[in-house]
C-alpha cells in the first residue's frame, strides 16, 4: 500500500511539476506577412477559475484601421507559481500583441 | 482622401527596441503615416513638408529626435533620451516609376526601379517586387527591417558578389531643418520636374551620394528611396551539417566557393549565396551548418514552398537563445545538439523559391546578443581561429556565422575591404558572452588583425575607434553631414549618447 501512495505522490509531483513547465510556454500565432509594429504587453487576471476576469481595454491609436500581425499569450514562471499556490484561484496571464503597419498596393509615382 | 501625416501617438515614456537591448525615455512618441492614395511624388512633398514642421518645432524646443525604423538594431543606436521619437513603419507605400520621372527616358527602363517610402519593411519590397516581376539582389537574413533603417546600419547577408543592401539605392530624400534634399550621384537620375514634385531640392554630388547611402540616423530624416532592382530569379536552397575542417576554411578564405560547393552542397552549380554556421567550442571537432542558394531562372510553374522550407530563420538567433542563456556551461555540446535539430533533416531536395520567400520575419522571445565583425576574407583562417579562442575561451556562448560579400557601397560601410567575411555572433545575452566577446576584440587589436564593427549590433566602437576605422571617408561623410546640417543647433536635433559616443553627433 505504501508503495502504491509514494507512486501516486510521485506521479502527482511529477504532474504538477509538467503542469508548472508547461505554463510558461508561448503561444504565437500570426497572419501571413505579419509587418509588425512595436509590442504591447498587457496582463490579465482571472480570478475564481475563471469566475471573474479583468482585462485591459488600453486604446491603441497606431492599430486603428489596421489590426493585428501577431499575438502571444504566455505567462512567467512568477505567474504559474502564483495560480499553483493559490490553487488556480488566481490565474495571470500576459498576452503580447504587434499592429499591423498596413499593406497599401503598389501606386504610381 | 487622407494626405502623408505626422501623428502623436500620446504615449511618453519608456519604449523598447525590437531586441529589448535598450530603453528609450520619450518626451512624446510620434508617427509618421501614409496617405490612403495619390501619386508617389504627392506623398512625399507632403510628408517631407509635415516633417520639415516637425523637425523645426523639436529645434526651437530644443529637443533631440530620432526616428525608428523597425527598431531591429540590437545596439541601441536607435534610442533617445528625453526626446521625440519617429516611428515610421507605417509610412510605407511603394511606388512605380515612369519613364517621363526620369533625367534620360529615352535610355531608361524604369520597370527596373522603384520609389519607396522610407518605412517600407523589406518584406513589403520583396512582395511588391515579385508583383513587379523583379527581385533584390541582396537583403539580410531577416525581413522585417525598413529600408531606410536598413540602409542607415548598411545591413548585409550573404551574397558573395553582393555589397550591403544599400548598393540597391539610387536616389535618397533627406529632411532637415533648413531644406528637404534630393540626393542622387553626380550623372544623375531623376529628371528635375519630379524632383520638383516631391518637394525637394536636387543635390547631385557624389560625396552626399555616398555618405547619404549609410546616414547612421545622423544627417538628416531619410523619407524616401529609389532602387534599382534586376529581373526576378529563383534560388534553390540546400542546407545539412557538415564535418568542417581546416581545409575548408581556407577554401572560403582564397574564394573557391564552387570547390566549397562542389564538396558540400549540389555538384556543377556556381553558388549565389554561401553561409557556414560553426560552433566556436572547438570549431573543426564538432559540426557545421552550411547553407547554399543557387540561382535560377523564374518560372511561374514552381512548386510554392514554406520558408521554413526554403530555409529561413537561418540567423541562427532564434534557435539557441533561450537554451544557451539557461545553460551557458555546456555550450559546446548544446550548440551541436541545437543545430542537429534545428535543421532537421536539412533542406537537400530540389525545392525553389524567390529571393523574398527565402527571408523571414522572426519573433524574439528572449533578450539576445548579436555582434558582427567584418574583416578581410583573405586573413579568414587566422581571424576565425583567433575569434573562436578569444571568445569560446573566455565564455561566450553564441554560434559563430561566417558570411561573404562584396565591400561597399558607402562612406560608411563596415564591409571595406573588396572581398569582406562578415562574422556574427548570435546567441543568448549574458555578461559572460558580453565580456568574452569585448576581451575578443581587444585580443584581434593585439594581435593586429583589421576589422570593423556593424553600426547596428554589440561591439564597443568609440569615436576614436570609428575614426581609426573610417579615416578620410568618415572626414568626408562629416563634411556632408555639415551641408545638410550647418548649425549647431541643426546638428544638436539629431544627437543621442549612443551616437555621440561614435563620434558622429558630439
């Protein structure tokens, strides 16, 4: 029986161990000819399991008219650790998103 | 219809280059923007005119500025303290010239050029170029600089009888205070009514030419460019790892890029393009990567690939930064074991592609560390075997590049000598790597060996190095620079530290 409990232990840790590395990989994704703009970083809060959240609606004057290139969604190590201590209570993720600087067809001079 | 435009972004404060190498503190954030139609020449006198403003609204207030291209430089040359920056990769449309703009219709074929705006990303130029059947000869490895920022830092890849991408330019808008210049070699190019047109004033002397051809962010706004392009080509790409030797080094070395060919990459081609990517932990026990392109005809009918299938994102940045910083100990066996995987099974099939699609845009995901120092191909064994004890011996942790090209054009290029070896180190930032790759250069100063440093990466250029380096080329780029700018308070506009610390604003 004591063997057993220390493998479930084991493969728990190991779990939460995979689950912490894996909390911190990036996710990208990007249209085709992406031709960014600077980065913007923002953080989002989900509080309760997803209960509640805050997001930012930060008002980007380069992106009007012409929307995004790319957006990555990751969170730090800092973060996973936070959402493991608190039992995903609180969840903080960063998502980094670049305007698209436009794509105007060829003219004449 | 909405004309070229400046915009206040109102967003002060701090800002970070592409590489998050360096921080800015901004007065105020600024861009500058396309109109949504009409001709080339209008878009230009009406962003030169907004810019003149601008420019001359920053003086009174006694404000440095500094535009920013896509911000791809790694050694902060494009930050400003306490001053307005310029973002201009939203001024970016490209234009097709007529025969009636130019000074010689009759003896001109103008489908072999094109008008840009300055912000144009290469990657849109490579685009519009193929929708123009024509094609660059040369870019770097990575597409997503603009052309004026390009240019300005005479970026460079790995075309053996290629220069910089600026040996692409023909004519160059410049705005200052004090006038909107029209710059163009002494034979001249565009006709004087277009010139006229764009606002500008024509400046044909070859010493402007010259220096305007690599500006370094330091004699004026670059808003415009006209290159000259050729009919567009395919290459065929072959890349695999290698057991490099001695021999083979000083195969490259004496120029025998074919024998070099013939070993590694696809019998009885002459390559256009030839790139090793070496491990500096002792460089000749371990493998290489290699990367070919030879060039071909255009067809319509090939078979479109990825560029990840064509080979792109060879920078070799991307793919070891993050592992390497973690793991700076085991640099040698990690450099091996990265490449192994990061080339895959190589790219050894009869797979075609355009210049353009060969490039690709990459997203950094960790602080990096880039550095390229040219020198004299025909000094590569002993440079090469110096950097890689110099600088693995002392700790730096980054895969080591060798490219080939052509020196020139411009007053200030860095590839100076006919036949250059550009070499880069491109890893993971860290002190060590910082400190072994300084403790380097002050090795190849010992022991006497010529080279120079790229405008836009890490190296520890002062002014006395830059002049050490340039002599009377940087005295003529500097007498330019006093045409374009003759006052102080001129000069003042365009200074930053980084700059300062080169010696070509203080």
């Amino acid at each position: 029986m004591d063997t057993i409990g220390w493998i479930a232990a084991a493969i728990l840790v190991l779990t939460l161990f995979g689950q912490y590395l894996a909390g911190t990989a990036d996710y990208f994704l990007s249209i085709e000819n992406p031709r960014p703009l600077d980065e913007t970083v923002d953080t989002i809060t989900i509080l309760g399991w997803g209960f509640a959240s805050q997001a930012s609606r930060s008002c980007m004057a380069e992106l009007v008219g012409q929307g995004f290139a790319d957006v990555r969604l990751f969170a730090t190590r800092k973060q996973v650790l936070l959402s493991f201590v608190t039992f995903g209570f609180v969840r903080k993720v960063c998502i980094a998103w670049r305007g698209n600087a436009g794509q105007h067809p060829l003219g004449e001079a | 219809m909405a004309a070229a435009h400046m915009v206040d972004l109102d967003r002060p404060g701090e800002w970070k280059n592409y590489h998050e190498t360096g921080t800015s503190q901004a007065k105020a954030r600024f861009t500058l923007r396309s109109g949504d139609g009409g001709r080339g020449r209008e878009e230009l006198r009406e962003a030169a005119s907004e810019l003149q403003k601008w420019l001359n609204l920053a003086k009174e207030q006694n404000i440095p500025v500094r535009p920013v291209g896509g911000a791809w430089s790694p050694s902060n040359i494009q930050i400003v303290q306490d001053g307005w920056m310029l973002h201009t990769r939203r001024f970016n449309r490209c234009f097709r010239l007529a025969a009636g703009d130019f000074e010689r219709p009759e003896s001109t074929h103008p489908e072999d050029f094109i008008l840009l705006d300055a912000g144009v990303q290469i990657d849109e130029i490579n685009d519009k170029l193929e929708e123009m059947k024509r094609s660059l000869v040369t870019t770097g490895a990575s597409n997503g600089q603009t052309i004026a920022g390009a240019c300005a830092t005479g970026t460079h890849g790995s075309v053996i009888n290629a220069g910089g991408i600026q040996q692409h330019v023909r004519a160059i808008q410049i705005v200052t205070p004090g006038g909107v210049h029209w710059i163009e070699p002494k034979a001249g190019l565009m006709s004087a009514g277009f010139v006229a047109d764009t606002g500008s004033t024509l400046m044909r002397d070859e010493d402007a030419f010259e220096a305007a051809l690599i500006a370094v962010g330091s004699l004026g706004i670059v808003t415009a460019m006209v290159l000259e392009t050729v009919p567009i080509y395919l290459v065929r790409p072959y890349m695999k790892l290698i057991d490099f030797g001695r021999e083979d080094l000083q195969l490259l070395q004496d120029g025998q890029f074919r024998q070099f060919s013939e070993k590694f990459g696809v019998p009885g081609l002459d390559p256009y393009f030839v790139m090793v990517i070496t491990n500096p932990h002792r460089p000749f026990a371990h493998q290489a990567t290699v990367k070919f392109l030879y060039k071909c005809p255009y067809r319509d009918t090939y078979e479109r690939q990825t560029p990840a299938e064509l080979g792109a994102g060879y920078d070799a940045q991307t793919m070891i930064t993050w592992i390497l910083r973690n793991f700076p100990w085991a640099r040698g066996w990690i450099l091996q074991t990265i490449m192994r995987l990061g080339i895959g099974k190589g790219v050894t099939g009869e797979v075609y592609g355009t210049w353009g699609e060969t490039t690709e845009m990459h997203k950094p995901i960790a602080k990096g560390f880039t550095a390229a120092m040219f020198s004299d191909r025909s000094q590569l064994v002993r440079t090469f075997e110096t950097l890689c004890q110099a600088f693995s011996g002392r700790g730096g942790s980054t895969a080591v590049t060798l490219r080939f090209l052509k020196g020139g054009p411009g007053l200030l290029s860095p590839a100076r000598w006919p036949d250059t070896v550009a070499i880069d180190c491109d890893g993971p930032d860290s002190d060590t790597t910082e400190a072994a790759y300084l403790g380097m250069l002050d090795e190849f100063e010992a022991a006497q060996i010529p080279f120079t440093l790229h405008w836009g990466k890490f190296g520890n250029l002062t002014a006395a190095r830059v002049e050490q380096d340039f002599g009377n080329d940087l005295v003529r780029w500097k007498a330019v620079q006093a045409r374009l700018l003759p006052t102080p308070e001129d000069r003042r506009l365009f200074r930053s530290v980084e700059l300062d610390r080169l010696g070509l604003t203080a």
